[in-house]
C-alpha cells in the first residue's frame, strides 16, 4: 500500500482578516492543551490548528452537531504524520483541516472528524477561506 498523501489546506487571502479576529491569541505549547480542554467543556471544537515556527499555536474553534467525534493533533513531526493518517484512514475518519509550519523540521497541525459531521465542519471552514485538505496517492 502507498503512503497518503495531502496538501496543504488552503487560506483565502481574502479572508484573512476575519480569520485574524476569530483564532485565539497564538498560545505556547504548554497552553494549547488547557484551551482545547477548557473549550471542549463548552462544547467547542477545535476546527483548524496552526503551529508557528517557535512552537506557539492558535485554533479556530466550532460548536459542532450533538455527536460530533474529533482528533486534534498539532505541532507534531511528519513520521507521526504519517502514522496518524494511515490509522485514521483505516478507521474512516477523514482528514479536516492540515496546516505545516515550516519550522527547522515541519510541524504538522491536523483535525479529523467523524464522517457524519464532514459536510457541516467543511461549511463552517469555508466561512473563514479553509479548504479541507486534498488528498493525493505518492508511489
């Protein structure tokens, strides 16, 4: 079997603003938790992660539909990448949003939600100019 493969999602400039006053302030590492925890007891969601160059992350978080599952995994290297992708395709969950810092290694940030909340997370992307990630078979 091939490795997967995704790009990047993308960010409309044209949204950038927006986008600029909906994330949360950049927060260190040892924060990102505690807000993601914290929100998660509010019923939000993380949607879309980002991970500086130094580390720092900020979300864009999305009150879901009532039984909406999600992984959230940010700043971490590509050989994990890697094994996240290949067990979430194996469970059917499909890939939300991905960003990569290019930091001196890059930093992966990705979000998977369960299959019966993709349409509405992919709408409430696009509001802000988030595509979904795209993905492409390498041999």
């Amino acid at each position: 079997m091939s490795p997967i493969h995704y790009s990047e999602s993308t960010l409309d400039p044209a949204k950038e603003t927006l986008r600029e006053r909906s994330f949360t302030r950049w927060l260190s590492r040892d924060l990102k938790q505690a807000t993601v925890d914290f929100c998660k007891n509010l019923g939000l969601i993380p949607i879309y992660a980002e991970t500086r160059e130094d580390g720092k992350g900020r979300y864009l978080f999305w009150h879901p539909p009532q039984g909406t599952a999600f992984q959230v995994r940010s700043g971490y290297a590509k050989v994990n990448h890697e094994e996240l992708l290949q067990k979430s395709e194996e469970a059917g969950w499909p890939l939300l949003s991905l960003h990569i810092s290019r930091a001196k290694e890059d930093l992966y940030s990705a979000v998977w939600v369960s299959v019966g909340s993709t349409d509405a997370a992919i709408d409430f992307l696009s509001i802000y100019g988030i595509t979904p990630p795209k993905k492409n078979q390498k041999g």
